[in-house]
C-alpha cells in the first residue's frame, strides 16, 4: 500500500478590504449579480463576476426551476456565457458570493462538483488557471489559485477528444 496525501493552496483574508483593488471591484460586481438570482424554493442566492482579461466583467446568478435539475448554478450561468460569446478573451478571476435570510452564513460556500468540472474545462480551454474568490459581503474571503486547489483529480480524457 501507498499512501498519498493532497494539501490545496488558498489565502484567507478578513474581509474584501483586503484584497487588491480590482478583486474588491469583482465582489462588488458578484454582490450585483445576486439581484439576478430566481431562487424562490432554497431561498439561497447566488452571484458570480467573471474579470475578463480585457477588463470586460461578465455576470452570473442561480436560476431555480420547479423542476430541480432544470435549473443551473451561478457559477455555470457565468462560465457558458463566457464560453458562448467571450472565449477569446481569458478569464482572471471568477468572485462567487451567497446570500440568504433563512440563515446567517458564517463562511464562504464552495462552489459544487459540476460548477468545479465547468471550471476545470475552461481553464483547460484558455490554457491557464484563474483565480477563484469565495467571500461574503461582510466576512472572510477564501481566494484560490485555480480549480485544482478545489478538484485535484480533474476529469479529463483525451481519448473523448480524439487523442491518444
């Protein structure tokens, strides 16, 4: 037997204060976001802001559906969109925030194993990580140098993609 062990590489800071004056900007704009959410069965908000390397910012939010598989993440809201209409212009950094009234939140949410793969494959499509920035409006701010800090076992097969 072998045995292996994973350690993730993330900073922590106090509040959004803390951060660079551009990733402050991008949480404001995830703070935004949030507005978009349509989450009227979890009650659990939701808001991503993507910071394209042109400066250009791209905006995601939850959207729920009575039939609960039909809906989508904020995270992948952000992402297909950027996949769709900006994918020639890399991505810096994606800020995910949530809210609620049902319950106070006391750290920021990861985002779930499909938002991470989503992630994952857009990373590989343009080539180089981004960064991740999970926080709360007015608590810690977890930022992350990329998906495998999240996901150390991507999912990628080059045989799907033709390769050997």
């Amino acid at each position: 037997m072998i045995n292996h062990q994973i350690k993730i590489d993330f900073k922590e800071y106090p509040s959004v204060l803390e951060l660079s004056e551009p990733f402050q900007s991008l949480c404001n704009e995830a703070i935004k976001a949030l507005s978009g959410s349509h989450s009227p069965y979890s009650k659990f908000r939701v808001g991503a802001a993507l910071l394209l390397q042109s400066g250009k910012i791209l905006h995601g939010s939850n959207q729920e559906n009575v039939a609960y598989p039909s809906g989508l993440c904020a995270e992948r809201v952000a992402l297909f969109n950027w996949g769709a209409n900006h994918s020639g212009d890399p991505i810096v950094a994606m800020a995910v925030t949530a809210q609620t009234d049902e319950f106070e939140i006391m750290q920021p949410v990861a985002s779930c194993g499909a938002c991470l793969q989503v992630m994952a494959e857009c990373e590989k499509m343009q080539e180089k990580p981004f960064e991740i920035i999970l926080f709360l409006s007015d608590g810690p701010v977890w930022v992350m140098p990329g998906v495998d800090s999240f996901l150390p076992f991507l999912f990628f097969e080059k045989r799907l993609g033709g390769e050997s």
